[in-house]
C-alpha cells in the first residue's frame, strides 16, 4: 500500500481534507514534486519519541494535567459544569487571558 502524497498547494487549499487523511494515514507533503514533510495525527505520534523531542514540559506537568483533567471530569460527571463547544471554549479562554494579561499590566 501506497503512502498518501499531497502537494503543499493541495494541503493548503485543502486543509480539512488533509487534516482528516492525516487522521488515518500518514500524509507525504511534497513541494515541486519533492518530499518536505509529513503529517501524522497525534495518536500515531503518540507512539513515537516526537512529544519527548518536540514539547518541552516542566517537571511535574504530567501529573498537573491529569490531576486537573481528573478533576474537570469529576464536575462534569456530577453535574457541578458542563462541557463546552469548541467556540465557547475558545471565547472563555481569550476572555480570561484579556483579563489576566490586563491585571499583569496594571
């Protein structure tokens, strides 16, 4: 079986659709007619030594991030919150950075 090739141009003028390939394969990204990358979705990256070469996390993040993902879960489950979509998700978090970054700069 044949790896998935897309052209820059395509990947761009075509995002979703790169994105969703991705998903389920690997995707060589090429730029006149030359490989210059690839996607993988994160689940496959995962699997590699990629997040330990690529995210620089401070000592204790893993055990912050579950215990705060515990924790959110918990309020969800027991009806304390809810989940949120992606755009309200997204418009609370720019509003608490305003306002953090407004109290920093006063």
């Amino acid at each position: 079986m044949a790896m998935k090739v897309m052209s820059a141009r395509d990947a761009k003028n075509r995002f979703g659709e790169f994105l969703d390939s991705a998903r389920r394969e690997p995707v060589v990204v090429t730029k006149n007619n030359r490989p210059v990358g690839i996607m993988i979705s994160i689940e496959d990256a995962a699997d590699t030594l990629l997040p330990e070469l690529l995210l620089d996390k401070d000592p204790g993040y893993d055990g912050w991030l579950f215990d705060k993902v515990s924790a959110t879960l918990a309020r969800v489950d027991s009806g304390e919150t809810r989940l949120r979509g992606h755009g309200e998700a997204m418009a609370l978090l720019k509003e608490r950075l305003r306002v953090r970054s407004a109290g920093k700069t006063s």
